[in-house]
C-alpha cells in the first residue's frame, strides 16, 4: 500500500460521495426542515453507513455479492422499497406547513437524525460494490491494518464533512424561508426523485 494508493481512494470516494445522490436529496430536505443540527447528525449517519460498507467490502463482502447474487439482489430491493417509503411519506405530507416552534411537531432529534442517515445508507450494497471495485485496483493483498483503519476513517471524514457542508448551506434562514414557501412543490419534487433513485437501485 502507497501513499498514492491512499490518496486516489480518497480522491475517488470524494467525487463519488459529492455526486448528487439519494443521500444528497435526503440531506437537503432534513437540513431545510430540521435544521442544521439533525442534518450534522445525519450526516454523521451517512459517515458510519459509507465506513460500514467500506470495511464490508474490504472484508470481502462485494466478493461475496458475485458468488451469490440473490444476496445482492435482495439487499438491492430492501434498499430501493426503503426509498420509496421515504418518497410516498414525503409526498403524503407535502401539503403540510413547515415544521417551527409554533406548531407541534418538534423537528428530528439528533439521534433521530443520526439512525436515519445510517438506515438510508445502509440500505444501498451497490456501495459496497463500488468500494469492491476501487479497492480491487488499489489495496494490494496483505495491506497492513493501520493503512486500511486509515482508508475506513477516510471513508468516514468525507461523507461526514461533505454532507455538513450541504447542511451548513441548506439550513440558513434564507434556505428555510425560501423552503417554506415552495414546501409542496420541493417535498414531491425530491420525493419523485428518491422514487428514481430507488427505481434505479432495484434495476440497476
């Protein structure tokens, strides 16, 4: 394992983990209706679900997805009526007013938040393929132990703090104000888009 193996990881699962995404969609909604402390939770969750998946595939879990697809396909279709759970909850209540300190529907508490990231991230194993691939060409066999804890802890740091970037800048006032107001057509909007994404895992 080199340095420069390590960098392209990082470099790779950067741009993979800012590419718009379910988790994308996910986190603009609950930074703009929860505020910014469930989204740095969330994205927190997020964090631990992208380690998770990437220890998985490190120990041989998208190996494990070739010599059994029905394991794969099955996770795959958990993940996709996950998704669209969230979609069909979304479209339900997007008549609904914006959640604040006058109605009396507290927003998602950390920990709320926190379970929700994981769950959303956990339901997706074409993560785990795609860290199968990367780490195929560029974590030779015997890599020591503290090179891949630093790989799973850069897996972590850069979903975490991508995702509290997107949080800090969708859960300012203006983002909420301007959510408020387009509040029906943005929630069916995201969740037309997680039903794709869902859609996309399921086929894809």
């Amino acid at each position: 394992m080199t340095l420069a193996a390590f960098l392209s990881i990082v470099a790779i699962h950067l741009a993979a983990a800012a590419s718009p995404g379910p988790s994308f969609v996910v986190c603009l909604r609950v930074a703009a209706r929860d505020g910014f402390r469930a989204a740095v939770a969330l994205a927190l969750g997020f964090g631990t679900g992208a380690a998770l998946w990437a220890l998985a595939a490190l120990a041989g879990l998208a190996l494990l997805f070739q010599l059994v697809p029905a394991l794969f396909l099955g996770l795959k279709l958990v993940g996709a009526a996950f998704l669209i759970w969230i979609a069909i909850a979304m479209w339900r209540h997007a008549e609904e007013p914006l959640e604040g300190p006058d109605t009396d529907t507290p927003p998602m508490s950390f920990a709320q938040a926190y379970r929700f990231g994981v769950l959303t991230f956990a339901t997706n194993p074409k993560t785990a393929v795609f860290f199968g691939a990367i780490f195929a060409g560029l974590v030779p066999p015997g890599t020591p132990l503290p090179w891949l804890a630093a790989i799973v802890a850069a897996v972590f740091v850069n979903e975490t703090l991508w995702y509290i970037l997107v949080a800090r800048l969708f859960s300012t006032e203006r983002a909420r104000r301007g959510y408020a107001r387009l509040k029906s057509a943005v929630d069916r909007g995201f969740a037309g888009l997680l039903t794709l994404f869902g859609l996309k895992i399921a086929l894809g």
